[in-house]
C-alpha cells in the first residue's frame, strides 16, 4: 500500500498516514473588508484591513489493518489531541494545538492547525469484541504561516 498523504506534527515528529487520498480537499480563501464613508460620496467604499487565509475541511477513513484493531485506537487518540493545547507540569497552557503538516500526496503541502476533529465509527464491528473496524474523520483546519502573519506568497498562493 502506497501513503497517498500523512499528517505530521511539527512539534513531536508524529506522523499519521492514511490510507486512501480523500475525495476533494475543499480550501476557503477570503479577505476581510471594511466599509469607508467617503465625505460628499453616494455610497461607502470597500478597505481592505486583511487576509483571513486558508481554511477547510478534510474527510479521512481509516480501515483496520491489524487483527484486534488496536491501530484503529491509536489513530482515534490521535486525531482527538490534534485540536487540544499543550500544558506544562503545573497545568498552564504552555502552547496551543500543534501546528501540522497537511500533505496532500504530491500535490499540495500546507502548514494548519486542527481547529475540530469529527469521529464516527463503524459502519462494520467485529462481531465478538464490537471494536470498529473502520474509523471516519472529519478535519478543519485554518493555514498557518510559519512566522505568524500571512506573507505576500500566503496569501497569493505563491503566484
């Protein structure tokens, strides 16, 4: 089996491969304006005050490959820390979620967080331990630029 696309953590190295590449990988692009009275002007104009960035939404499906389905578990607790903050041993907040690599085979790398993760299981179970076999994610996410505001290229998608 081929990785068609992985998510990899850019904080612990951890890398969750998935096993078939989504149907669509929908991006939203958009701006923020504000409006601006002009003195003596019939209507207000439109000022750009920023980029919103990218943002979307990733549909997986993981199937068991082992026996007993323990990878499915482990994906599933996975997947449910990627929108979660870190905290230090006095129970801070030391760090928000994770920023990850979202690697969409060869054609598209971006840098997100996970802003919401989606879980269902099923639709088959094993009969005798009622673990699922299969496991259905669904993914937000929001780009995030490595230095914290989004550059010419980010928000030109490089053109």
């Amino acid at each position: 089996m081929a990785t068609t696309g992985y998510l990899r953590d850019l904080i612990d190295g951890t890398r969750l491969d998935w096993q078939f590449n989504p149907e669509d990988l929908p991006v939203t692009v958009g701006a923020n304006w504000s409006e601006k009275q002009v003195r003596g002007g019939s209507f207000p104009r439109q000022h750009y005050t920023g980029g919103k960035g990218r943002e979307g939404k990733i549909d997986l499906v993981f199937i068991r490959q082992e026996l007993d389905a323990a990878d499915i578990e482990r994906i599933r607790r996975q997947l449910e820390a990627l929108p979660l903050p870190d905290y230090d041993g006095s129970g801070r907040l030391r760090q928000g979620p994770h920023p990850v690599l979202l690697v969409f085979g060869g054609h598209r790398t971006l840098r997100v967080i996970i802003t919401s993760v989606e879980l269902k299981s099923g639709p088959w179970f094993d009969p005798d331990t009622t673990t699922p076999g299969e496991l259905r994610a669904t993914l937000e996410w929001k780009n995030v630029p490595v230095n914290g505001d989004l550059s010419r290229d980010d928000v030109l998608a490089g053109r």
